[in-house]
C-alpha cells in the first residue's frame, strides 16, 4: 500500500491494515497519551490513544526518518546483540 491510499483510508481501516499488515515498532507514552509506532512499506503510522483507552484518537502518518527521533531514546542496541 502506498503513502496516499493509506492516508486516503477511513480511520477504522487504517486500523485494520496496521493491525494486519503493519509492522510494531515501538511504544512511548506522551503527557496523557499512550502512542505505537507501526512500519507499513515504505512509511511509519503512529497510533495515538488516551491513557486508560482504547479507542484510537488519531493514527498520524509520515515518511521521513526524522519523524522518528523521538523513539530513538527508547531502543537500546544491546537488544539486537
């Protein structure tokens, strides 16, 4: 799937192929929200929920690497020793 048919997709399926198809990355907590980081092809999906829910507020989708600078604190590479 490409970058604009993802983010062309209804919320609810965007869920569905990420759950699917997408690839879990990484978990972080911002303020009240509990985020995960998702590969899908050649972009990233980040799904945004409220602490203590599980509805997804948002899934906010970008290509750039920089987009992951806030998950690099969180990996630690004697993980993949």
């Amino acid at each position: 799937m490409t970058f604009s048919t993802f983010k062309d997709l209804h919320q609810r399926r965007q869920a569905e192929y990420l759950a699917s198809h997408g690839r879990p990355l990484a978990k972080r907590a911002e303020d009240s929200f509990r985020l995960q980081l998702y590969a899908v092809g050649n972009f990233y999906a980040e799904v945004w929920r409220s602490v203590g829910d599980e509805a997804i507020l948002f899934i906010h989708v970008f290509e750039r690497p920089s987009g992951l600078s806030d998950y690099l604190p969180l990996i630690s590479i004697a993980d993949y020793q």
